[in-house]
C-alpha cells in the first residue's frame, strides 16, 4: 500500500495552516469585529435573546408543558445564526477560514459551521416547516 499521497496531503495541509497563521492577525480580528457589527446591527442582542428563548424552552420543559412554538422558534433563530456566522467568517477570513484544526484561524471554528450548517437548515426539519409549526401553533 503507498501512503505518498497520505503524506503530501498531511504536508499541504501543514503549510496551508502555516500560511493562514501568518495572514491571520490582530488587525484582522479587529476587522471581523467591526464588520460584525454593520453585518447585522444588534448581533449581540439577538444572540441574548436567542440564549434566552432557550432558557425559556427548558422552563416549559421543567413546567411540564410542551413547548412547541418556542422549540421551533429556537430552531430557526440558531440555523439563521450558525448561517450568518459562517458567512461573516468566510467573508473575512477568505480561504483560511476553510482550515480545520487547532492551528486554524479561529480554532477552525469557521470550517465547523460551514460542515455543520446543513444539519442546522436540514436536520429536524428545515426553516420552513418549523415556520408552519409556529404558525399552527399561533393560529390554534
């Protein structure tokens, strides 16, 4: 079995985390902050209401009740969230933010959201279905 490839793959990967350390800097992390802020003006307000209506899920949960409406909400709030970020990441840190691993920008953070974005649009249930379950639940 030759493993050539395995090892020149572990080597790109290697000097393209090498390059993404080096282009990746502090003015670089004060841009994300800034673009941050007019990508979505309230983005700090809006993840605290997100982290609130979670609370409020287990509250009902705790209550005994059924929080339908509110799970759902929570759904959509967080796949509209990971989305954005992953937006925002890329946008900024361009083809870096595709690096994964402790040496990554970010922690590889970015590259976690791009993956894991499909399952929060897809995986129980897509934005648009759990709009409809929102809305039965309001209209009843």
């Amino acid at each position: 079995m030759d493993f050539a490839f395995s090892d020149q793959q572990q080597r790109f990967r290697q000097d393209v985390r090498e390059f993404a350390r080096a282009e990746v800097t502090a003015e670089l992390f004060a841009d994300m902050e800034r673009r941050a802020s007019e990508f979505h003006p309230g983005f700090h307000a809006k993840l605290a209401e997100r982290g609130w209506l979670g609370y409020r899920v287990a509250w009902l949960h705790d209550q005994g009740q059924t929080p339908t409406a509110e799970s759902s909400m929570i759904k959509v709030a967080t796949a509209e969230l990971v989305a954005r970020i992953a937006e925002l990441g890329t946008d900024i840190l361009g083809w870096s933010g595709l690096v994964r691993g402790g040496d990554a920008p970010l922690e590889g953070r970015i590259e976690f959201f791009l993956r894991s974005i499909w399952f929060h649009l897809v995986g129980g249930g897509t934005p648009d279905i759990q709009r409809n379950i929102i809305a039965q639940c309001k209209r009843d």
